[in-house]
C-alpha cells in the first residue's frame, strides 16, 4: 500500500466523506526522514496529529524506555503519541516517511461531516444534497455546532414561484435565505434608474445577509427564475446563530499589533471617504465592491477590516469570512479611533 492510500485508512481520517478527505489531504504534510532523525520531541505541544505511513520509528520515553513501532502495525493507524504535551520522542529507526496533520482542521471537518449526517437524517426525504453543500461553504465551517443545530431547527420552508420577487432593494432587512433548490438573480437599481444584474445564485448558496448585519435597507433586489424552495432565518436568529461567531471585532491597540505581525489592512469606505483621510497602509475596497473584488485577496493571510462607524465593516468582516478568509473588524471604526486616540499617528488626513 502506497502512502497516499494508507492515508485514507487511518483513523479517523477513515470516517470523512470523499470530499472532506480530499480538502484534509490537500493540506497533509508528507516528510521523508533518516536513520536516527527525531520526528518529535517529548513534551512537544504542536498542534499536529503525526502518523507514520512507511518504516519504523522508536517511541523513546525520557526515562529510557523504548519500544520499536512499524507502519504496517495496527497501532499505526492511529496518530502517534497524540495526547499534548507528548509523553515519547519520535526517533527514525529505518528509513521513515510520515503525515502530518492540523488537529484543529481534522476535528472540524470530523464535527462537520458528522453533524451533516445527523442533520440529513433528521430532514429525510431524498433532496438532502443542498445540505452537504451548504455545509461546505467556509462561513459554515466557521460556526460552532451547537450554533448550527439551532439554526436548522429554525429554518423555515418558503416556496418560490418563477418571476417572484423575493426580496426588493429599499426594504428593510427581515431574514437570511439559503437557496435549498432553484436559482434566484440579484440586480441592482442604479441611481438613474437603469436596472444592472449583480449575481446568479442556485442550491447552497444564500443570500439576505447585509442588511441584516449593516443595518440598512435592502441595497438589491432578489427574483426566482424558476419555481423551488428556499430556507428562511429570521433577522433575530441570523444575529445569534451566524452574525456574532462569524465577525470578530478588535481595539486599536490589538490591531497595532497585528499589523506589526503582517496583517493586510481593508477600508470599505467609498473613495470620497478614503481620499479624505485613511488609516496609513489601509488599501481602499468599498463595500459595494468588495464581492468583486473578494476573490483577489490573499487568503494566507489575515485582514482588519475598518469604516466610519463599524456598521460597514461588520458587513464586510460577513462577506469575506463567508468566502474563507481570516477577518476582523475593527471596535467603532475611525470614529472609535478618533475618540478614544485623538492622537492616533496612523491616522492619515488628507
């Protein structure tokens, strides 16, 4: 058995669905190592989960004791030594090649695999698939599991008939809609009038959600293309159970810090806003167009998100955790700033 086949035995790697076993295996660390190379170290708190796919390693305690561990063993279906900090030194007996692992990234796809089995159980019926994919989505992945039991036991069927109107721009935000079967279009009235198309959405995908956390009026409208259902959250419940895990807000002090450590630092203010004065090193991605240009981002890398008043930016912080990436808002945006540091030197007026 070849490396990459054995990692689809080992435990619990054996109990991810092919597509959560794909998405886990594309982030393994395959390493090769010598005669005598020590893997790891007692008393090593990493967060991976180690396994040994080829050779044979001795488990050495720091008292002396030893004993010998060879990959075709049933023990090496396990990680090795996983309870933190480690009791035993990992040392390469023979030729070795080993996996490693993020244990944090293993556990949730493990909770999310799981809790989706649970969840397709509990609904029936045969179009569950929307479920899977929904899950998938990286927003989701960020929710506790206790968040998204609540959230399916809230979510309530809505019809949609071809041409109906779903949600219309102006109007006050009410709930958050998942897309379970059929597409939807998103446009957008300009202010001469002119109608433009924004977005095409079909099963898995949602929609709804900034009014909701920027607390303004729909700024599009929504209309179904062909008859299906959707999946309703009210307002109240979108906050509790989606709104407040997924954005994180920050003081100024913390975020000096991060951008000192390399975080990438957004203002979701217009370009009027920005020109007249910014925080130094922001770059300028105004909300309206921050979906397009979304995908652009480094997701390697994490991001402060700030506007005027916080209300902007907690939108923001949404729409790009929805698309994976690590996101934080910052604590009442520039007026915050400007109130509790009047002398802030990062400030920039123009």
């Amino acid at each position: 058995m070849t490396p990459p086949e054995r990692l689809h035995a080992l435990i619990p790697l054996n109990a991810l669905g092919r597509e959560n076993l794909a998405a886990l295996l594309r982030e393994a660390r395959i390493t090769r190592h010598a005669p005598e190379e020590v893997l790891f170290k007692a008393g090593d708190t990493d967060a991976d989960s180690i396994y040994l796919l080829e050779g044979e390693i001795s488990l050495v305690r720091p008292n002396g004791f030893r004993r010998a561990l060879a990959a075709e063993s049933p023990d090496a279906l396990y990680p090795l030594v996983h309870l933190k900090p480690r009791q035993f030194s990992g040392v390469a007996k023979t030729p070795v090649t080993v996996a490693r692992i993020d244990s944090a990234t293993l556990d949730r796809l493990l909770t999310m695999e799981q809790f989706c089995a649970y969840e397709v159980e509990e609904l029936g019926g045969e179009d569950t698939d929307w479920v899977f994919r929904m899950m998938q989505q990286p927003c989701f992945q960020k929710v506790p599991a206790g968040n998204l039991a609540a959230l399916f036991q809230r979510l309530e069927p809505v019809t949609m008939a071809p041409r109906q109107v779903i949600i219309r721009q102006g109007d006050a935000g009410d709930a958050y809609y998942l897309i379970k079967s059929g597409r939807v279009a998103v446009t957008r009235k300009l202010a001469d009038g002119k109608v433009v198309p924004v977005a095409e959405l079909s099963a898995g995908s949602a929609f709804g959600e900034e009014a909701l956390i920027s607390k303004l009026p729909r700024n599009a409208t929504v209309i179904a293309l062909e008859a299906g259902e959707l999946m309703r959250l009210s307002a109240d419940d979108f906050e509790k159970l989606l709104g407040q895990p997924l954005v994180r807000w920050i003081d100024l002090d913390y975020a000096q810090e991060m951008l000192k450590a390399g975080t990438g630092l957004i203002d979701v203010r217009t370009t009027g806003e920005f020109a007249r004065g910014a925080i130094k090193g922001a770059i300028n991605l105004p909300l309206s167009l921050l979906r397009r240009c979304a995908d652009d981002l480094d997701k390697k890398r994490p991001w402060i998100i700030y506007c005027q008043t916080g209300n902007r930016t907690a939108a923001a912080a949404f729409l790009l955790a929805q698309r994976g990436l690590e996101v934080a808002g910052l604590i009442g945006g520039l007026d915050g700033v400007a109130a509790s540091h009047p002398e802030n030197p990062n400030q920039e007026q123009a």
